[in-house]
C-alpha cells in the first residue's frame, strides 16, 4: 500500500476527529481513504451521466420509442383507488 502524504487545516482535521470520536469512521487514515473513494466514485459516475447525455443527444429517443413508457405509466395511474 502506498502512503501519501497531505497537508489539512485545522478545521478539516477537527472535523475528521468528530468523526472518529462518534465511531463514524476507525481512524484519521480510514476517514481520508473513505472521502477519496467517495470522490473518485462520484466523479465516475458524473462521467457515465455524461456520457449518456450525450448519447441521447448524438442519438435521441423517437416519439415511438418512448410511447410504450407513458402508456404504462398511464394504465398505471388509472389502476391507483384514488
């Protein structure tokens, strides 16, 4: 495993002991390692969405593609007792 070396202010380091005083996480290192793979995971996924997007927009649903959905949820709604 490699180590890393970073530099974090004051107020950040508090909040990561808070974290670890309450149990949320074991360590200053587990909290770090946990906030990286929050990041990276959500940079991954905001990558997927965009490529996506722009999949519908370089190629768009057609009006008969999408007909099936809106019917179902039509039918669906229309069962609902209220």
């Amino acid at each position: 495993m490699i180590q890393i070396a970073v530099r974090l202010d004051d107020e950040l380091v508090a909040q990561v002991d808070g974290l670890v005083r309450s149990g949320a996480v074991d360590s200053r290192s587990q909290a770090v390692r946990e906030g990286l793979r929050a990041f990276v995971d959500q940079r991954r996924r905001r990558a997927v969405g965009e490529a996506i997007v722009e999949g519908y927009r370089r190629c768009p649903q057609t009006e008969e593609e999408t007909a099936w959905s809106d019917e179902a949820t039509a039918a669906m709604i229309a069962e609902e007792p209220w």
